[in-house]
C-alpha cells in the first residue's frame, strides 16, 4: 500500500514532468492550490499559482523548448517534499531580454513543496538560474 509520503512524492514528480517540462495547463489546475504561494518568488513577482506557470511557460519552455527535468532524488516528510532536480535545455529563445545563444544550459535545482491533498500549497527553492543567465549574456 502507497504511503502518503510516496504520494505526495508522486505529486512533485508528476507536476515536473506535466507542468515544468510538457506545459500541461489541465495538469498544474488539476495539482496547484488555489490559495498557493510561492515563498521564494522574486520581490514583485506574483507569487501565486499564476506566477508560478508565467515563470514555466512564458519564461523558461519559450527560452528552452527542450527542457527536459531530472529529478535526482526527493526526500519527503510529513507534508513537504524536497526535490533536487536539474533543468536542462537548449537556449533557443529570448531569456529575460538574452537573445537565443544555442547553448545547453543545466539550472540546478533543490525545491521544497508542501503537498496538502494532492496538491501544492506552499513552495521554498533555490536554483541557479542567475549564474546561467551571467553564462549567457557572456556569449
């Protein structure tokens, strides 16, 4: 029998591969709480469940068409589950005003997601998409 702590692993890894890497809208409305805050968003950025799918299919899939997400291990307990991941792409598209290099790119990635009934309540991360965005606008 599937432990809640395996199904709210499952959760995080479906909505990477349906939300961040195919863009599935049905997907992030179907495992995105209403009420959902992103704790880590940008100061001015919308951190609601709206900036968070601005931030995967208007700003990453677009610069990266072929993002692809591995996901290196999660650890979960009671409600939250951390995940460290690696995005990966080609940067075939304008990124954050950086016109397309062709260059593959890897963001590192450690997410923490608190899961409450299958879906995303809260988020904490850190990435290293600063450090990317200084790689490319060096080309």
């Amino acid at each position: 029998m599937e432990t809640q702590l395996e199904k709210n692993k499952a959760v995080v890894k479906r909505f990477n591969l349906e939300v961040i890497e195919q863009g599935n809208l049905e997907s992030f409305k179907e495992l995105m709480n209403e009420q959902f805050i992103n704790r880590t968003a940008p100061e001015g950025a919308d951190n609601g469940p709206q900036g968070m799918i601005y931030t995967f299919n208007q700003v990453l899939r677009p610069a990266f068409p072929n993002l692809k997400v591995i996901i290196h291990q999660q650890i979960a307990e009671g409600d939250l589950v951390t995940t460290h991941k690696t995005i990966t792409g080609t940067h075939y598209g304008l990124l954050m005003g950086i016109p397309a290099t062709g260059k593959k790119v890897n963001i590192q990635v450690i997410d923490i997601v608190r899961v409450v009934n299958g879906k995303y309540i809260e988020h904490w991360g850190m990435n290293t998409l600063s450090a990317v965005l200084t790689q490319l606008s060096r080309t």
